[in-house]
C-alpha cells in the first residue's frame, strides 16, 4: 500500500506504478500511434521519444503532429483506463472505489529549446480541487526535460500574493522559488492536486520530453468547470454503487 504522508504535506508525490506491465504496454501502443503518424523504424520508444527533435518538427507542425497523436490515442487506446490500472492500488487509495476518469488524454511534446512551454497556473479553481492529476512521463524525465512543482504552502502563498494586488510575474516567481523540478524516471508518475501550481521551464536539455496527463476523482465528489460526461467518463463503480444505480434506472427512468 502506498504511503500518503508526503502527499498529504506537499500535495503532490511520486508513486512507482503498481502494474508495470500495464504502463509499458500503453508506452508501446503510444509509440506505435506516433510512428504510425511520422513513420520511423526500430522498436526502442525510449530512443524514439528521447530523439524525436531530430526529425525537425517545429512550431505548427509539431503541434498538428501532437494533436493528430493525442486524437489517434483518444480514438484507439483506452488511456485512462490503462493509466488507472497501471496505478490502481494507489488511485483507488486515493479517490476510493467509485471512479471518473477524464475522457481524452492530453500529451505533452516538449523538445531541446522550445520556448512554447506550459505557463505557470493551477487547474484548481476552474476544475474541482477534488481531483487528482496523474503527470505520466514516458521517459526518464530531470530538470528542465521535466515540470517544476510547487507545495501547498508555496502554492497557497503565491495565491495569497495575487490576492493582495501582485501581478502575474510576482506569482509566477514565488511559485518557482518554492518549486522543485521533478526527477521522474520511466515507470512512475507524479500525482497532484489539482490546486498545486506547476509549470515548465525551457528545455535545455538534448532530450524530448514525453509525457501524458489526465485526471481521476471519485465519482460522486464535486465537480468544477468540468463535469461528468462532458469532460469526465465513469470508470469504475463499487457494487453498492452498481446496484443503487439499478435501482433508480428502474424507479425513475
């Protein structure tokens, strides 16, 4: 069983994945989409990812070639239902037995020097901080080939500073002085609240980061912005569950 206590201090930790089997064979199907798309021989997904700025991809296309990929995976992979399983022991610790899983997966390209990088922000509020993100590399990710990420008490100062008329600059920098970039190697994620702020930094690196994104909550927690069925699917039901539903599809349908 996973331990909770790192998490419950910073809002966020790195879980080692509790169906390994899983994860590489969702890395395999992923790099298989991504070939299937740009082409490219071998059967090494951790070379192909690491190296893929040497196919010269830049700006608008790169983008097309990562949205065509994240619309393929939607499209033909159950992602979130591989990533759950890959952490399910430590997912289901953490949101309980009846689960919502965002319905399309978002993957994130990152290559040596590309300044066009996620800004510092927090998901929560808009989204519900009743979710958990499951930040998935699928390579070894370090220092700026990684995120950076901020604790609760880093995250809730920044917060507390735009609140008293600081700017976005004044945000950006307190979240970055209490942040640390992540050491992540291939075969664990990091999991976080959605009110922990994060960001990236340029990669200067001579390695692509790869990484997936997606979000889990319990079932019957509070909704932000995003709501079941419209952004969330239901994964998973606990047998109570199950047959409380029954119950009302035949009282009230």
């Amino acid at each position: 069983m996973a331990n909770f206590d790192v998490f419950r201090r910073r809002g966020f930790d790195i879980f080692e994945a509790d169906d390994r089997s899983a994860l590489d064979a969702l890395r395999q199907d992923i790099f298989a989409q991504a070939k299937s798309i740009v082409g490219g021989d071998g059967n090494d997904p951790e070379s192909f990812f690491d190296n893929f700025h040497k196919r010269g991809l830049q700006g608008g296309e790169l983008n097309a070639f990562r949205m065509k990929l994240i619309s393929s995976c939607n499209e033909a992979l159950n992602v979130n239902s591989a990533v759950f399983k890959s952490f399910e022991k430590t997912l289901s610790a953490m949101v309980g037995t009846d689960v919502a899983a965002q319905r399309g997966v978002n993957i994130v390209v990152q290559q040596p020097g590309d300044v066009d990088q996620v800004m510092t922000h927090r998901d929560a509020p808009a989204n519900s901080h009743f979710e958990v993100i499951a930040w998935v590399p699928l390579v070894d990710v370090y220092g700026t080939k990684s995120m950076f990420i901020s604790d609760l008490d880093g995250t809730s100062k920044a917060v507390l500073a735009l609140k008293a008329g600081g700017t976005y600059d004044d945000y950006c920098k307190t979240v970055e002085a209490s942040s640390i970039d992540l050491e992540v190697p291939f075969g664990s994620a990091c999991l976080f609240a959605a009110g922990v702020a994060h960001g990236a930094k340029t990669n200067v690196t001579d390695e692509t980061r790869w990484a997936l994104n997606i979000r889990y909550k319990n079932l019957f927690s509070p909704y932000g912005d995003k709501g079941l069925l419209e952004f969330f699917d239901i994964l998973k039901v606990s047998p109570l569950s199950s047959v409380a539903f029954e119950f009302e599809k035949r009282e009230y349908s």
